[in-house]
C-alpha cells in the first residue's frame, strides 16, 4: 500500500452526492485490509465493525460507517487514531471516500465488552471528486506546527485531517530527534464542545503519527520510535507524546 500517495489524494467528504456503490468485493477487500492494520499498542484489544450508515446517527449520505471500538485503556485514543488513519488512506487508493465522524453513535456503545470510540462514514465516490491540489487546503503555516530542519516531511504532515480542523500538533526537530507534542492553546477551542476537545484531539494526534512515519520512510529516513502518555490534565500547553530518533538516509 502507498500510503504516501494517498495524502495527497484523501480529503473529508462532509456530504457524500452524486456516490456509486461499494461491491461485496470492495468490501470484502476492506475486511482483508482491516486485518492487516499495525496497531500503535498490540496490547489494547480493538474491534472494527461495518454497518449502513442508517443504523448510526450519522446522516451524510455514506453507505457504511466504519465503528471503531476498543479497551478504553492507556493512549486507546491515539491507538485507533493511528489505525483509522490506515485505513482512511486504503479506501482513498479504492476511491472510497471517507469522514471522520467524531459526533456519531452507534446502535451499540458496547461492543464484546469494549467501548465505542468513533466511526467514518463511507461511500464509493469517483476518482475525479478526491484532492486536486493538497496545498490549497487550510492548514497552520509550517512555522506554527515545527520548528528545525523539515526534512521534506512538514510540508506534506501538515495536512493531517483533525477534528474541526484544529491540528493540536507540534514537532521540534532537534537534529537527532523529532520530538512530538500535543498542543493546546489555553482557553481556545473553537466550536467543539470544551470536554471534547481532548478526547478527538488524542485521536488526531494517532492520525498524525501514521502519517508523520510514512513521510519519514518516504523520505528514507529509518528511525526508533518512543511513545509517552498522554495527560488529561487540560490546563498543560503542550505535553510531548513522542520522540523519534531518526537516521541517516538510508
Ligand atoms: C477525529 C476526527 C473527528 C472528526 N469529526 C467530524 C465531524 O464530527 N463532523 C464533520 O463534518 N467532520 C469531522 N471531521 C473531519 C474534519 O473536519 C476534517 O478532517 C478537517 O477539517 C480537515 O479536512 P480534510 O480532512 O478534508 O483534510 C473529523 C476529523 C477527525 C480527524
């Protein structure tokens, strides 16, 4: 899978119009796909269901919702960030378009004993209606998200998605090390309820993750990673999660 590809390709269908219709084959190329996703912590146990975006509350024309559950354990939020991410970029390579749906329920809240976390709603939608030109999309200026060396990997992680677009991530680049903080500015959360900001934020920070490492490996860069817990604790600015140590190019 060219992961690397598909940022450049994947955007947020808010409303899905004019969509085709996913094929038991797509689907049962999803379930395949779904089976291989690298997990951040293999010890948090986590489900993934398929079910018609008519049994969630979730009402943006997908044919499916994708509902993720899991262990509400340890950094169980940045786990399925960074397996959700995955699998939004594979279904941009099948052109099917997603959204994160961080407001959506689920019939079920519980799943095999696991907790509900989110859902991205799905649909078969043509080539032509995915990302033209990434760079035109809104993100933070390169200087508002990392400071050092970019190694061509800032100008293309930035375009992360995040709930409402609030990318809560800095990196410092040290020269050896990337050192990754989640951010947040005291006070301000723009439209997303005030208890709610860290809880999507935690998974942005997965999905950031995921596509940080494929723009590290896409500019050949090896690296070891070392993750950090996260803090619930709303009043800190930033809290660093990650560090990468990362090498010469290969
Ligand atoms: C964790 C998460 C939750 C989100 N929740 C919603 C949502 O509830 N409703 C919505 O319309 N978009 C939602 N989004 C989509 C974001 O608004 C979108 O990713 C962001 O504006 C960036 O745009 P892009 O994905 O097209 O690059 C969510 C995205 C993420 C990552």
């Amino acid at each position: 899978m060219d992961y690397y590809k598909q940022i450049f390709k994947r955007k947020s269908f808010h409303l899905f119009r004019g969509t085709g219709t996913i094929t038991d084959d797509e689907m049962k190329g999803i379930e395949e796909f779904i089976k291989t996703v690298k997990p951040l912590d293999a010890e948090i146990e986590t489900k993934i269901c398929i079910v018609p975006e008519s049994e969630t509350t979730c009402k943006r024309g997908g044919q499916y919702c994708i509902l993720f559950y899991s262990e509400a354990k340890d950094e169980y939020l940045r786990n399925i960030g960074y397996i959700g991410e995955q699998i939004d970029l594979y279904l941009a390579s099948q052109n099917i378009g997603t959204l994160w749906f961080g407001i959506g329920k689920p019939k079920n809240m519980q799943m095999n004993g696991l907790d509900f976390v989110i859902m991205i709603s799905i649909a078969k939608v043509a080539e032509d209606k995915f990302r033209k030109d990434m760079f035109k999309s809104k993100r933070k200026p390169i200087a508002e998200i990392w400071n050092g060396n970019t190694l061509g990997v800032a100008e293309i992680v930035r375009f992360a998605p995040s709930a409402c677009n609030t990318q809560p991530w800095i990196v410092e680049n040290t020269g050896n090390d990337l050192m990754v903080y989640r951010f947040k500015k005291p006070g301000k959360r723009g439209i997303m309820p005030v208890d709610k900001v860290g809880y999507y934020n935690k998974i942005d920070m997965g999905i950031f993750l995921f596509i940080l490492e494929t723009c590290i490996e896409y500019e050949n860069y090896t690296y070891d990673r070392i993750l950090f817990s996260d803090t619930t604790d709303d009043s800190i600015e930033q809290t660093l999660i990650a560090k990468y140590v990362y090498f010469n190019k290969i």
